[in-house]
C-alpha cells in the first residue's frame, strides 16, 4: 500500500486544470499497480480537489482532513460546495481536526497530518518559496523535505496561477 498526500496552489487557472490532471494521473498510476494507493487530502479548491478526483478515478481510498470544525461552512465557497460534499462522501476516513476556526495555525496542523500520514507528498506547486504567513503549499513542501518525505512536483507546462 502506498500512501500519497497532496498539497497545492488552490488558485489554478481553468486551462491548467487539465494539465495538472493528466500530470497526476500519470503519476498516480506509477502506484496502483504496487497494490493499493490510498490518496491523503483536505480537498481544498485547485489542486486538493484535482489530486482527490485523480486517487478515486484510478480506484484509489481517499482520506480527508479538515482543518478546522468551521471550514465546511465558513470558508468552502459555494460554487466548490457540492464537490466537497461529493468528496467528502466518497472517502474512506474524514479527519476534522479539533481547531474551531480555520486559518493559519489549522492549515498548518492539517499540512502536518498530510505529511505524518503519508509515504510520499505530491505537490501541484510552481516552485515560489514560502511566503513567511505559514499553512501555504511551500512550507508542506518544506516541512516534508524536513521529514524525510519524498515529493513528486507537478507543474507541467502551462500550468498557471489566477491573478486576481
């Protein structure tokens, strides 16, 4: 079995969206002929939900961690609402981390459950470094290297960020 989580940009740009989806099934179905794949994610916009969408395609298990008690109601937009809601059912665990209110320190501690739950990291992430708030695709990156976690990067060409 092997246990991949994800981090990533949430602010992919509709055209990269395909991109990054064929980069992860590419990369995702390196694993599921090594028996089962089973896919970590807090299934955010943008890259969580690509890479959740990708794990359960190629008849992954999926793991959801939710950072905060709030974020469902709080901080899922609702035009992302119904694909959580469709993730969230299709997993095989939901983790809801013990923070009342989503922000930096529940993104952080959701990040460390990602990294301490699995044997390697995939991160949809264009290489800029952390920018020094915490919680960010970055400082996953970092925090894994640290532990000793291998990362896959995808970002293939083409891939862009919004710019709002």
């Amino acid at each position: 079995m092997t246990t991949i989580a994800v981090t990533g940009h949430i602010d992919l740009t509709e055209d990269s969206i395909p991109l990054i989806r064929g980069a992860l099934d590419e990369l995702l179905g390196q694993y599921v002929g090594n028996g089962e794949l089973v896919g970590v994610s807090c299934i955010a916009e943008g890259a969580d939900t690509v890479f959740a969408e990708a794990v359960l395609a190629v008849g992954g298990r999926l793991i959801v961690v939710i950072p905060s008690r709030d974020y469902r109601q709080n901080i899922v937009e609702p035009d992302h609402a119904a694909l959580f809601d469709r993730l969230v059912e299709s997993a095989e665990e939901v983790l809801v981390l013990s923070h009342e209110a989503a922000g930096r320190q529940a993104y952080e501690a959701a990040n460390s459950v990602l990294v301490e739950r699995a044997d390697r990291l995939v991160a949809v992430w264009n290489g800029e470094p952390p920018t020094g708030k915490g919680g960010g695709t970055a400082d996953t990156v970092l925090e894994a290297r640290t532990a000793g976690l291998a990362v896959d990067v995808v970002w293939p060409e083409g891939a862009a960020r919004r710019v709002d």
